[in-house]
C-alpha cells in the first residue's frame, strides 16, 4: 500500500498540471496580497480562489487521472492485493499530492502574509475542500464507467455545489417564506462543503454581507464555538462517506 501511494504522490506531483496549478496559486496569492494595503483584503480577493478553482481543480484531475489509471488499476487487482487497500491508495496519494499542490501554492503565501486564524482557517478549508472533491471524485469514477459521462457528472456536480445550491435555496426561502425555515436550513446547509467553508472563513471576519443569503441567516450559529465543531464535522463526513462508498462499489465492480 504504502509503495503505490508514494508511486501516484510521484506521478502526480511531476505532472505538469499539477506544477502549473501549484505555481498559479503561488503567483496568484503572492501578487494579490502585494497589490493590497491590506492583508484582510487580499484574503477576501482569494476567497474565491479557494471556494470555486481549488474544488474544480480537485475534482476534475482526480477523475481524469482515475480513467486514465484504468490499465493500472487493471494490473494492481491482478496482483494478490485487496482491492480496498489499492483504492484506499489511490485516494491517498490524489489527496495528499493535491494537498500539498495547494499548501505550497496558496498555504504558504497565505500564512505568511495574514499569520491569522482567518488565514489559518482559510488554509484549513482549501485543503478539506480538495480531499472532498478527490473523494467526490473517485466515488463518480467508480459508478461510472465511460470518461466522457464520468467528466460530465463531475463538472455538474461541482456547478451545483459552487453556484447552483444557493439560488436553490434562495428560492426556495422565497417560496416558503411564511414558514420559519432556519432551523430546518441548518441541516440544509451541510449537505454544502462550499458553502460550509464560507461561512468558516467569513464569521472571523466583518463581512456578513459578502456570505450570502444562507451564511447571513446562520452566522449567529455557526459563529459560536458549537457552529464551528458542527461544521469541522459536517466536512470531515463529506469525506469519509464519498471514500467508504467508492471502495464498497470498487470492490464488486468488475473492472
């Protein structure tokens, strides 16, 4: 197990993909927090880095590099190895490459310039959000068998989480609007890790109205000590239940 994470860890790390993401976030960071007079400002500019490319980036290598593996795959099963613990190895090495991608790219920049529990936390969540969608990711590849179909679900998949799920929440206060809904949207909005990870990064900072419909109706919540924990919580489980499912379905499928 431990031979095939590092061997993905070196595959991937060498691959020019990765290396161009890993210095577009370096020069990306590195430039906005010089251009602002204000590290605060420089952490709002890269919010949407994080929230939007770090997830689209985590999502769509990792299952172009799954349905590209497929021969590889093919060889490690052929081996007397249990399946769980090559898919397991898999995960791994995306994750922990594509982590490190982004802590060199945008971590490093980020805690040098805003030395913070904003900048910290921000940190935090950029790498959660990439193990998310490489677990996302490798649960689509291992229900899917075509590429082009795989890749399809994957890039709706992280349209709806980035963009589609707050007007569908949105519109759906409107439409129930004589009803008190926020008690019932506190379990709505975990089924977001986007929006999760706003909300974490946005209540250390006085920005409310840059958080949106949902985070403003929660952040007394998700402001308080319990918030915190409920939410550190809800994204550990967007990885836990997306890997456990993968490895279930990698086990009886038959390659």
């Amino acid at each position: 197990m431990k031979k095939i994470i590092k061997y993905v860890i070196i595959d991937i790390l060498r691959s020019r993909i990765v290396i161009g993401f890993t210095l577009f976030l370096l020069l990306l960071s590195t430039s906005v927090f010089l251009l602002e007079d204000n590290s605060a400002k420089g952490i709002l500019s890269l919010l949407n880095v994080v929230l939007i490319v770090v997830p689209l980036v985590g999502i769509l290598f990792s299952s172009i590099y799954v349905y590209n593996s497929a021969e590889f795959l093919e060889l490690l099963v052929s081996q007397p190895l249990r399946r769980r613990s090559i898919w397991l190895s898999i995960f791994l090495g995306l994750s922990v490459s594509l982590t490190l991608s982004f802590l060199v790219g945008a971590g490093l920049p980020i805690l040098f310039f805003e030395s913070s529990a904003t900048g910290l936390l921000m940190v935090i969540s950029g790498a959660l959000l990439i193990n998310i969608f490489v677990a996302i990711a490798l649960l689509i590849t291992s229900l899917v068998r075509d590429k082009a179909k795989g890749i399809g679900v994957v890039m709706l998949l992280w349209l709806y989480f980035s963009l589609l799920f707050d007007g569908i929440i949105l519109f759906l206060v409107f439409q129930f609007s004589e009803y008190p809904l926020e008690k019932a949207l506190i379990g709505v909005i975990a089924l977001n890790p986007i929006d999760l990870s706003r909300i974490l990064i946005l209540l250390k900072m006085d920005v409310s109205a840059l958080m949106g419909y949902t985070g403003a109706i929660f952040k007394d919540f998700f402001g308080t000590p319990f918030g915190i924990i409920f939410s550190a919580i809800s994204l550990f489980i967007w990885i836990v239940i997306p890997v456990w499912l993968s490895v279930r379905r990698f086990n009886k499928k038959d390659l």
